[in-house]
C-alpha cells in the first residue's frame, strides 16, 4: 500500500503486475482510496474484465467517467476532450486481454490530459514510456496463515489457528503459494473436508487449486459453474436459471445449486446479483469449450437477452420503464459479450439474432446515451449478416439511422434510412419495419435539415403506424413532428403535437397518470421549444424544469443538455443573467462531452449566442467566466435541483468528486 501509494506520488502511470487471483484489483482499489484526497476530480474506475471487444475500450472508459452519453464525435476523441480539462485517478482493471488497446490508451492520456494519473492492473506491463511497474507478490507464510484464518473462520464458525493444526495450516498456505485466492477457495472447503485431509489432497498453484475445487464440486455444480462463465458481468439468479439449466441441471435445481457454489466461494453474491472472479470464470470457459455444449448455451444466452430486448420494446410504456432501463444497464457486460458471440458467429440463425437483438435494444441505445455503441453493434451486424435484402438487415439500417443524427452522422443516417426504406418496400414489408423505417428516416431528414422531405417522410410514418395502432412509434412521431414544426416556424402546430403525444400518453394509462418518463421528456423538451418561440415563457420555462427533472432521472444528457441550454435562454430574457451564466456553463459541460452543441441547429445556435452576451453584459466578462465554470463544475442532479428550484446562483460546495470508489473489492 505505502509503495503504490508513493509511485502515485510520482508518476503519472502505475501498473499492478502479478499473476491472477494474487490481489492486484484488492491492492489496486485500496491504494486508489487511499491517495484520492490528491485528485480534486477524484477517482474514476473502469473495470476491464467484461470487456468483450478491444474496440469498445473508450466505451467502458467513458462509463466509468460518468460519459455514457450521445458523443457526437469519434468515442476516444471524445474521453480524451473529456480528461484534458480534469485531475483525477483513473483505475483502469484487468487490462491483459486488450493490453495492446490500453497501451494506446494510456500513451495518448499521458500526452494529452496532463492532470490524469492512470493505475492499472494486468497480468503484464503496459511497456508504455514512463510507466512504473510494482510487481505484487505472493504473501509470506504468516500473512498466508492469517488469511487462511479469516477466511476458514467465515467457512466453520469457530475455527482459529492452533499448536495443534499450525502445521497443516502452513502446509496449505505453502502449496497455495501465498496466492490469495487460492487460500479463499481452499479455506471455503474446509466446510465439508477436514484441515489435515485438505492439507494431504491440496495441490499446487492458483489452476490446480481452482482445478481441485472444481473436481470437489458435485456434477451439477461443475456443470452450472461452467455454464456461468458465460457471464462477462453479474447475473441474475433469473438468467441462471433460463440460460444455465437442462442436462444435468433441472431448472429446479439451479437456485439450490448456485448457493453451494456461493458457498464454496467459486461465485460471490452482491444484494440480488452474482458474479465469478476472473479467474474463476476463465476456468469455467475453458471446461465448457472442451465439453462441446458452448455452442448451445451461448445460443440460449443470446436467446434469453433477446427475449429480454424484446420485452423491453413491448413494455416501453409501462410504469416501471425506468426499472426496466436499469435492469438493462445492469446487464449491459453480459449484452455486449452476447452481441460480439452472436456476431461473430458462423452460425447464420446466431448473427441473425444477434442482428435483432441490437436493433430490438434501440429505446435503450437512445435513452441511455449509447448511441456509438448501437451504431457500432449494428454496423457489425450488417457486415456479418448474409449478403442480399433481408428483414434483419433493413432493420440494422434503419435502426442505426435513428442513431445517427445525435450521434453527429446525419448524412451517413439519411443515406442509410433511405436503402433500408426501399429495401423493406423491395420486401413487399406492410408492416412494422416500413413503418419504423419511415418514423426513423424523418429523424434523419430533420437533423440533415431536409426539412420537405422529413415532413414527407412524417406523413408516410403516421399513416403506416396509424394504421398498425403502433403506440410508442406514434409518441416519438409527435416528439419528433414538434422540434420540425418548431424549427420551420409553424408553433400553433408543434404545441398540438405535444399534446397529442401527452394525451396519449395519459390515455394510455389506467389512472390517467403516466408512468412512461423517456417519450414524456421529449415531447414537454419540445412543448418548451414551441412556447419559447411564441413567447410564453412562464409555460416554457415549466415545460424545461419538467422535462429536465424526468431526464436526470433517466441520465439521459442530450436531453438534459438543451433543458438546461433552453433554462439559459429564459433567464436572459428576464434579466436573471446570474442564472443564464451558471445554466449555460452547465450546458456546456455535457455539449463539451456530447461533443457539439444543440446537433449543430443553426437557429439555436443563434439564441446560445444572444443568451451569452446578454449576461456578459450584464454580469461582465470576470463575473460571467465564474458563474459559468462554477454550472460546469457540479454534479449534475444538483445542478438540476437548483435550476428546477429557480435559483438565481449556484453555491458552492466542498470537497471532491462524489463516488470515488464504486466497485465491489474482489481478489483479483
């Protein structure tokens, strides 16, 4: 601990070697809290071990910076736009599997964001210029001996090291290396296997230790343990069961058998959810590619995450939508590995689901800002799908050209709308998909600023999904309907549209109540636009404090970007010029990381740049210039509060960054 911490001190990049399952996350975490006082920004960690593509690094670095929005320009571009400005620790976790990626990474970080101090951890060195390596070693016998303790006394209440089994006690510790999970899973054994017996049977090195927990197992838990490492995150008992269970384990029998397998210490539970050590869950994955089922249970997987993207569309409206959201999101290791297996298969029905399963996730890529990421999933699945027109792949086209637009490619999404809209009409399709593809081809249109053709392109959408009682398409047709209308000038128009969408909302519900949070959002966003235009701001002010309060809730940050960028302009026009400062200082936070501001709209660009003058006038440029730094330089819930409270300035507070450790210590 002291001599990580003192090479924090030092350097700018330090990396935690040794071999898995020695305590290099443990030791990794501990001294992170440890010299986080050092960072005002504090300390952010990307756990690496899920990831299932190299190329998805910046992803899960931008996650862990709290980024997970809509960048409208290249993703890595965009984290290293986000750290030039910051000083903070970044914990990057189990790096060895895309060393290559995280060496790029780390060397571009050290160049680029000089107040960004990086701590890895890997079973080897990044080998980047001014990396300082600090080589984990195995524990000594006593301090062997005192984990074994700890940990044999959680197994057999009771246990303590005696004269009497002292010397089979460092017998273990000698064969196990001073490996620290070696000892964990060897001392979790003594429930069933007395110490002297465990002492004669153990054999060596961290495998064999995992090996010989494995063979102990009874064949139902050998079976289920190498079931679950087709987990790259936590699980579900509920996915165990769906994906894990049949021949030789009844889905029955997959809760009972879970809890011996959380008993001998090959899976860890946290609250509802499970996960397998790295380690742990390598050795699962090999037994289960030698046994020949993998196949089978990755087509189940990918079945039972489709089924669960399926439902999420079919639910989108129900109350429990922001539930259902973070379900997802809890899951989204597990939906990236089951994505890059799908896709990457030979199997033609598996890349066919793997297709559907990206477009099906398309309310859940938008809502949670993963816009790049979608895109990037179904620009896979149309490299990999058979050649020729088919359903699958005009529903990647024009589900990624929904995706485009916020995502900063407009014209790439109408060229891609456009083919999959002929090809679903080539199809004969009368259905969802020509339906869909019309609804998302006027998205497209609108951000291109083909304003003609995107209202075509409405008409066709609403009497398609008119016509087939599409409910969600028909929400998002009036959201998107109202920003044309707004933008073109016809506001009578875009307030009905608004309405529209909100009494069909509210009809929709039993009470009369809505529970449905994203669509309500956009459509009070937009019904905010429109009576700012028409000069009701009283209306439009409560229409943003509404929409923002709805979008924190989901950390949608385009949305909350332009409530916040729309609360700006309001306060301007009342003379409120300290609150215009710090709101559009916490605008320009997210449009930094979105990476353009308001997608580039002319029009509001515009009233950004008569909203900033207004208060440097009033304010004066020092006065501005600090108000401004001090919106960007909050959390955004409290940033929220305060302007959904009509506060006129932003307090300051103390201390760091909030958070800065959030992931669970494991060894490993």
């Amino acid at each position: 601990m002291a001599e990580v911490s003192r090479l924090l001190a030092d350097a700018r990049l330090v990396t935690v070697t040794g071999p898995g399952g020695i305590g290099k996350t443990r030791l990794a975490l501990r001294a992170a809290r440890q010299s986080g006082d050092r960072y005002p920004d504090g300390v952010r960690v990307a756990e690496l071990a899920g990831l299932a593509d190299p190329a998805l690094l910046p992803h899960m670095v931008a996650a862990a910076l709290g980024m997970m929005r809509q960048e409208t320009r290249q993703q890595p571009d965009a984290v290293l736009h986000y750290l030039r400005s910051r000083r903070l620790l970044l914990v990057l976790d189990t790096c060895e599997h895309v060393i290559d990626e995280c060496a790029l990474f780390a060397e571009a970080v050290l160049r680029d964001a000089p107040g960004v101090t990086i701590l890895a951890t890997s079973r080897q060195a990044l080998d980047v210029s001014g990396e300082c390596v600090y080589q984990l070693a195995p524990l000594p016998v006593r301090d062997s001996s005192d984990l074994f303790a700890q940990c044999a006394a959680a197994a057999v209440p009771g246990f303590s090291v005696t004269d009497d089994n002292r010397e089979d006690v460092t017998g273990v510790c000698r064969r196990l290396e001073g490996i620290p999970l070696a000892i964990e899973l060897a001392a979790a054994r003594l429930r069933s296997i007395p110490l002297r017996d465990l002492n004669a049977r153990l054999g060596s090195s961290l495998r064999g230790t995992i090996r010989w927990s494995y063979e102990l197992c009874d064949p139902a838990e050998q079976l289920l343990w190498e079931r679950l490492s087709l987990f790259a995150g936590p699980f579900s008992a509920g996915a165990a069961r769906d994906v894990c269970s049949g021949h030789g384990v009844p889905p029955g029998d997959v809760m009972l058998t879970l809890v011996g397998l959380v008993e001998k210490s090959v899976v860890a539970r946290d609250g509802d959810r499970y996960r397998m050590l790295d380690t742990v869950r390598e050795f699962g994955a090999g037994m289960l590619a030698r046994s020949g089922q993998e196949r089978i249970y990755r087509g189940r997987q990918a079945g039972w995450y489709l089924e669960m993207a399926r439902s999420f569309g079919e639910h989108f409206l129900d109350h429990d939508q922001p539930e259902r959201m973070r379900a997802l999101r809890a899951e989204h290791d597990n939906l990236r590995t089951t994505l890059k297996y799908a896709l990457g298969s030979d199997s033609e029905r598996l890349v066919r689901d793997g297709a559907e399963l990206a477009s099906s996730l398309y309310g859940y890529w938008m809502a949670s800002g993963l816009l790049r990421e979608g895109r990037y999933w179904l620009g896979m699945a149309l490299e990999k799908l058979p050649p020729g027109p088919s359903p699958e792949r005009a529903w990647a086209l024009v589900t990624r050209a929904f995706l485009g637009p916020v995502a900063g490619e407009p014209e790439a999404a109408v060229a891609e709308a456009a083919e999959g809209v002929q090809m679903a009409r080539d199809l004969g399709d009368d259905g969802p998909l020509l339906a869909r593809g019309c609804l998302f081809r006027q998205f497209a249109l609108m951000f291109a600023g083909q304003s003609e053709d995107a209202f075509a392109a409405g008409d066709e959408a609403r009497r398609r999904l008119s016509a087939l009682e599409d409910q969600v398409g028909m929400l998002i047709l009036e959201g998107q309907t109202a920003y044309l209308q707004s933008t073109s000038g016809n506001l009578p128009e875009a307030i009905e549209a608004c309405k529209r969408g909100l009494d069909r909302l509210s009809e929709g519900s039993p009470d009369g109540k809505i529970g449905e949070q994203w669509l309500q959002g956009f459509l009070y966003l937009n019904a905010g636009l429109a009576r700012f235009f028409q000069g009701g701001y009283d209306d439009a002010e409560r229409f943003c404090c509404r929409a923002l309060a709805i979008q924190v809730e989901l950390q949608d940050i385009h949305g909350c970007s332009y409530a916040l960028e729309g609360l700006a302009w309001l306060a301007a026009n009342k003379d409120r010029c300290a609150r215009a400062a710090w709101l559009q200082g916490a605008a320009d936070h997210l449009w930094r990381e979105l990476g353009a501001r308001l997608v580039n709209d002319f029009l509001l660009e515009e009233l950004h740049r008569q909203t900033e003058e207004a208060a440097r006038r009033g304010l004066g440029d020092s006065r501005y210039g600090e108000l401004f730094a001090r919106g960007g330089g909050q959390p955004l819930d409290r940033v929220a509060a305060y302007a959904v409270g009509d506060a006129d300035d932003l307090p300051l507070i103390d201390g760091g960054a909030d958070e800065p450790l959030r992931r669970a210590e494991t060894s490993g």
